[in-house]
C-alpha cells in the first residue's frame, strides 16, 4: 500500500503520484456504491500493480472541495482579472470572492494586463488595489506577457494547492506559461471560441509550479451564491466579518436594523460604498431564490 495525491482525471483513470512515482489507478467499485467519486487533490491509498498501475483503496477525508471544477483539498484560489480589456468590474470580482469565502478557501487577487492601462485606469486600478488590500486581501499587479509581477507570484504558491480562476480572456493560460514556461498551454481561447462557437472540454490537472501545485481550470462556472444563507453572506466579507459582534441584534442583516455597526462603518467610509452595495445585491439574490425555491 501506498499513500498519494490524485494529479489528473481522465477517461476513468486517476493519477496518483507519491514518492515513487505516478501510477495510473482505477477507483475501486466501492466508491461507486458508496457514491464517492474520487476527486483531482484528493490524497489516496491504492495499491499498486506493477510499476505503473494501481487500485485506490481509500480516499482520505477532504478539507475542502469544489464541484466546478472537480478539485479537493484547495488551499487557496487565485482570482485572475484582468485590470482591463476586458475592462475590470468589481461586482464581477466580489461575486468570486463571496463564493470563494463561503467555502473557507484563501483567495488571492491577481491583476493581469497592466501593461495596458492608460494612466487614467492606471488611477482606477490602483484605487481598488489600495481598497482590497484595506481589506486584507492579497493583491498582485501583473503582466504575465511583459513578465511583471511574476516573481511575487511563484512564493505565494509554494507548498500550497492553489486554483486559478476567472473569466476567459483574462490571461490566466498565459500567466501558467509565464510560471511554467515547458507547458506551452494554448491560449487567447476567446477568439477561438467566437469562431467556434462552442467550449472545449479540458480534463482538470494539477501542475507542480513554484513548488507547490496549480490547476488551470477552464472556468469557474459555479458562481452562483446558492449555498449561502442570507445570514451568512456578511461572513463573506471580512470588513463585515469583523464588525458582526458589534450590532445590536444577532443575526443583523445590516440592512435596515438600528445600531448596526456596519451601517456606522459604511457610514464613517470603513467600509466602501460598492462593497456594501455588492452585499445588498447578493442578500437580494438569495432571498429570491429563497421565496422561488421555498428554503
Ligand atoms: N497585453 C497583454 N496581453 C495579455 C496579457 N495576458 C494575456 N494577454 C492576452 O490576452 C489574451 C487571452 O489570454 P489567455 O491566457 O488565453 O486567457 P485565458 O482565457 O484566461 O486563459 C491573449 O491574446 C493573451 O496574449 C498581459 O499581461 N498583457
Ligand atoms: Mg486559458
Ligand atoms: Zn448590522
């Protein structure tokens, strides 16, 4: 018996790797009576057969996983937006880092495309920047094309499971290539898609970069907030988060309550208007769903 990580799913085999090597592995029957489904991340036991096959007996108990993409035991997410082309829409990224949060996952926000500001988004961006990092946020500015920022990127990876998220376009597949340069992922997908008209199905791997591991995913289309409850959703912002002892009632919804303190903070510029903004849009979304679903 062995001890692994599963690297990659593809066509019913799972990939595990463990100090010896990586061995092509097929789950055992168990899992399927079981309902278990092994997942890209996971740490396993299998028992090998040969020098390249295997069984998973067990699937160690997860820290954490996402559906989409399949990935298990995640560290943290890097958020790649790009600061423009497109053009940079906070509303896109608190959405991202709700989701991220209500998981219990680090997120770490990554801007691509500096290269391209003009000096009045330059103004912009860098205000963001400044409010994220208020926050508490990690916040790194690049331009994975021009190889900037690059170099603050790689120790943030190392011994942690990250996953790379964001919108097509934003030059996630070229920021891998930059940290990992003998990948030579395709990239500029949007074009190809437009021509297309249709996405192309990619298995999920992790990559060994930065001495830690790293999963470009090919979206991350889970970005509905349908897990959180309304009560939760402040705990999604850790400028909230902070503040929530501090209201009068438990279970404020800091929305028309008295003696809230993240009114005050809104209030007295702590917390910034969007953020509180962003925050009455998604309580909007989930009572909705809510009155729709009846739960
Ligand atoms: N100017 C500039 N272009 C970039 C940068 N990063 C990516 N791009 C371009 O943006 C397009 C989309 O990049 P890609 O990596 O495929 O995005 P993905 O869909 O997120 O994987 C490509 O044409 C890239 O060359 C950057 O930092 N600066
Ligand atoms: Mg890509
Ligand atoms: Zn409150």
């Amino acid at each position: 018996m062995q001890e692994g990580k599963i690297m990659k799913a593809l066509s019913g085999y799972y990939y595990v790797k463990s100090g010896s090597g990586t061995y092509r592995c097929r789950g055992r029957g168990l899992f399927r009576k079981q309902n278990i489904t092994p997942l890209v991340g996971d740490d396993v036991v299998f028992e090998t057969v040969g020098n390249e096959e295997g069984y998973i007996k067990e699937i160690k108990e997860r820290k954490n996983e996402l559906v989409r993409p399949p990935v298990a035991n995640i560290d943290q997410v890097l958020l790649v937006f790009s600061a423009t082309h497109p053009v940079f829409k906070p509303v896109l990224l608190d959405r991202f880092l709700t989701v991220v949060e209500s998981k219990g996952i680090l997120p770490v926000i990554l801007f691509t495309k500096i290269d391209l500001l003009t000096e009045e988004e330059k103004e912009k961006i860098d205000g963001y920047m400044k409010d994220y990092r208020e926050i508490g946020y990690t916040v790194i500015a690049a331009s994975p094309k021009k190889n900037i920022g690059i170099g603050e990127i790689l120790p943030l990876l190392e011994g942690k499971t990250s996953v790379v998220a964001g919108q097509s376009g934003v030059g996630k597949s070229t920021l891998l290539n930059c940290l990992r340069p003998d990948l030579r992922l395709e990239t500029n997908e949007i074009s190809r898609h437009l021509g297309r008209g249709k996405h192309t199905t990619r298995h999920v791997e992790l990559l060994e970069v930065g001495g830690g591991l790293l999963a470009d995913t090919p979206g991350f289309s889970s970005l509905d907030l349908q897990d959180i409850e309304e009560e939760e959703l402040s705990a999604c912002f850790p400028e909230m988060r902070r503040l929530m002892d501090s209201c009068k009632f438990r279970g404020c919804l800091h929305v028309k309550e008295p003696r809230c303190a993240v009114k005050e903070a809104l209030e007295n510029g702590e917390i910034k208007d969007y953020r509180y903004e962003h925050y009455l849009e998604f309580l909007e979304e989930i009572k909705e769903r809510k009155m729709r679903l009846g739960r």
